[in-house]
C-alpha cells in the first residue's frame, strides 16, 4: 500500500497551494469588481467582450503550437532557451499571420457573430494573442525554475490591472473598448515579472545559446507537441468556448452578452474547488498510479464522493437563487443572466465532480482515447445547436441542451477513467 500522507509533504503541496492560492485571490478580486463594471457597461458591450475572450481562450496554447510545453522538460538551459526561442518564432509568426487575415476581414464577418462592435477594434485581436502567448512562454520558464511565487503573484496583478483599467475607462464613457482594453491589459501585466529570469542582466547570457540548428533540433526532436497534443488541446477549448460563437450567432449579442456573465460566475466554484483539487489529485495519481492501480482507483472513488459533497452546495444554491443574485449583486439588467447560470449549473457541478478524475488518461498514457471523446464532445455540442436552429428553440432550451451534453460527456469521460484504472489493476495481477 502506497502512504498518500507523505506526498501531501514537501514543497510539490505547497507550491500546488501557492498557485491554488493565487488563483483564488484573483478570482476574488475579479468578483468585486464584477457588480461595478456590470453597472458602468451594457449587456450588449459585454458580449462583445465575452466573443473576444472567447477567441483568446480558443487559440490559447496554439499560437506556439504547443512546442512552450517543451521548456520545462527540456534536458539543461542551453536546450531550454532554443525551445522558447523557438515557440517565440512560432508565435510572432502566428500574430502576424493573424494580424493579416484580421485585417482583410470586413464587417460582415463579425456581424456573423453579432459583435460587428469588435470590428473597429479589430487590431486588438492579434495583439491579444501575442501578449497572451508571449505570458504562456515565460510562464513555462519559471514553472521549469520552480518559481511559482512569482506566476501566483502574476495571477493577482493581473485581475487587479486588468479591472482598474476596465472601470476607469468605463467610468470615462470609452464603451466596449474600455473593456477590451482592460483584457488586453491583463494579459500583458505579469509578462515583466515573469520575463526577468530570462532578460535580466545576468541570465542574457542563456540568450546566447539560441541558434539555428539547436532551433531546429528542438521543432524536430518536440514535434509531438503540434501532432498530438495541438488538436487536443484545440478541440477541448473549441467545446468550451465555440457555444459562445453559436449563441452569439443565433440570439445575438445581448444574449451572449448574459451568458457571458453567467458562465464566468458559476465557473468560480469549479476553478476553486475542481481544478484545485484536481491539481492535487494529480500529484496523487502520479505518485501511485503506475505502482498501485487498485488504491488509485479507491483514491478515485473517494474523491468522487467528496467532490458530489463539496459541488452540490453551490449547485443548489445557483439553481434557487441565482437570478435574484444576480439582480441584485450585478442591477435590475442583469437578471436574465441568473436564468442563465441556473441552466448551467449542472454542468458546472460535472466539472467539479467528473473532471479532476479524468487526469488518468495522461498517467497511463491514453491522451488519444481523450482525443476522441473532446472530439466527440465538440461534435454533439455543435449538432446540440444546430437543432436549435433547425426548430428555432429559445435561447434558453440550446443552453440547458448544451449543459446536459456536457454532463453526459463528463460523467463517460469519468467512468472510462474508472475503465482504464480497472484495466491497469488486471495487467498488474498477471505480471
């Protein structure tokens, strides 16, 4: 029997906690500020935001194409700094690219989507992406130093930027772009501090180290990062994010404009509680896996139990109250996004309760059955609404249909995860 007590010791625990931490504290920070932006800007303006947000976080991880994975497991620095020279490269390469097709793009293409708003504001798109890929990288570099003190505090200047900036310019009437702007802020706040181990004075030298033929090496010997882990992580932020495009499209941008709020509030509770100990669970499951299937799949078990505990709390309390929550914490407008949250909340509790468990499938090595399950996932989400079209379903019946698919397609995620732990155990008893 593994001893679970000894690998909650150590600085793998607290570091977990320090970021845990962080994250918390800039959550907390955004939520204060949510009920006086919500006054200063419209449903509309913030549905705006809500598609922009929608696009960073879709291409999220790909503008590098992934290669950024590579930095922390590179074998020593001189390697280290060619693979973020590289991933540099590939993102400036990307942001220009971007740069040129927005650009071309004429207003039409954003009234698809009803935020023809965003189209004289167009160039923060590719702005957006260089800056939050530009963090991504340097993040990497200080989670391969270990110096997660500095990515927490990242995480609070962060919030705390990007939302001053966001009231202040709403409070001098600059409308939607006061609040593009605010995100286009929080992004490149942090880049500084996280930059510093790699440009201060006295580590330019590992800028030395980078060349051609080590640039090349690294694409070459790393090139599993883009082939496989790309598409994965592309397709699992396509099932989160492209229901955004679709209500957008369909209900307009009032409606995604609610959504939008509601998605970012009852999403609190699952990167608190889920990702949190889902982190956690994953030092775990590392630690165990491979040499004890059968507690792990006990450690899964009971950590089900108390997530379905700890999830039911704010699931109950979203789906009674939040409409009249949010009346009364983001104005009298706003009451149609409590609807909203309230449809959701069932997929946020299969967040809290089915995804940290799902860590299995990158232990025993099976991120391509997970790439055909997010692939599945993408595809019922889009004939979900694609149905509401075809009938002309409310905009309510397409959210609550969208949440159901995502329970189911978490609740088999898990119970394959089971699957796979049972398979392990069974190889075990026969070595």
């Amino acid at each position: 029997m593994v001893n679970i007590k000894k690998i909650f010791k150590g600085s793998f625990l607290r570091n977990i906690l320090m970021l845990a931490g962080g994250t918390a504290i800039a959550q907390a920070l955004s939520v204060l500020a949510i009920p006086i932006i919500t006054r200063i800007f419209s449903p509309e303006e913030y549905g705006i935001l809500t598609v922009y947000t929608a696009l960073l976080v879709l291409f999220t991880g790909s503008q590098s194409l992934r290669y950024e994975l590579g930095i922390p497991i590179a074998e020593d620095e001189k390697k280290a700094i060619n693979v973020l020279g590289l991933s540099f490269i590939i993102l400036l390469v990307f942001s220009i690219f971007t740069f040129i097709i927005v650009m071309l793009s004429n207003e039409q293409v954003f009234m698809n989507f009803s935020a023809q708003g965003l189209n004289q504001y167009k160039i923060l798109i590719p702005l957006g992406f260089f800056l939050l890929g530009l963090y991504q990288l340097f993040m990497m570099w200080n989670i391969r130093i270990k110096d997660f003190k500095s990515i927490a505090k990242t995480k609070i200047s962060r919030s705390v930027g990007s939302n001053i900036l966001t009231i202040i310019l709403g409070l001098l009437g600059w409308g939607p772009l006061g609040l593009l702007l605010g995100k286009v802020f929080g992004e490149s706040v942090g880049i500084v501090t996280l930059s510093k181990p790699v440009l201060r004075k006295d580590k330019r030298r590992l800028l030395k180290y980078i060349n051609s033929k080590e640039v090349f090496e690294s694409a070459k010997k790393l090139r599993k990062f883009p082939t496989y882990s790309l598409p994965s992580a592309f397709l699992s932020k396509a099932g989160d994010q492209i229901p955004v495009f679709f209500i957008a499209a369909l209900f307009g941008a009032q409606i995604v404009g609610y959504y939008g709020l509601a998605k970012s509030i009852i999403t609190i509770p699952t990167a608190l509680i889920g990702s949190s100990i889902g982190d956690v669970f994953y030092g775990e499951a590392a630690a165990i896996g491979k040499k004890s299937p059968s507690d792990l799949k006990k450690l899964s078990i009971k950590m089900f139990s108390k997530l379905l505990l700890i999830g039911l709390l704010p699931t109950i309390m979203f789906v009674v109250f939040s409409p009249v929550i949010f009346k009364t914490v983001f104005g009298n407008e706003w009451f149609e996004a409590g609807i909203y949250a309230r449809i959701l909340a069932i997929w946020a509790l299969a967040q809290i309760i089915f995804q940290p468990i799902s860590r299995v499938y990158d232990i025993y090595g099976k991120q391509k059955e997970l790439l055909i399950i997010t692939l599945v996932r993408v595809i019922l989400i889009c004939v979900v609404f694609g149905f509401a079209h075809i009938f002309e379903l409310s905009s309510y019946l397409a959210v609550m249909g969208y949440a159901f698919i995502m329970f189911f397609i978490y609740g088999v995620t898990y119970f394959l995860s089971l699957k796979i732990i049972e398979n392990q155990i069974i190889t075990e008893a026969k070595k």
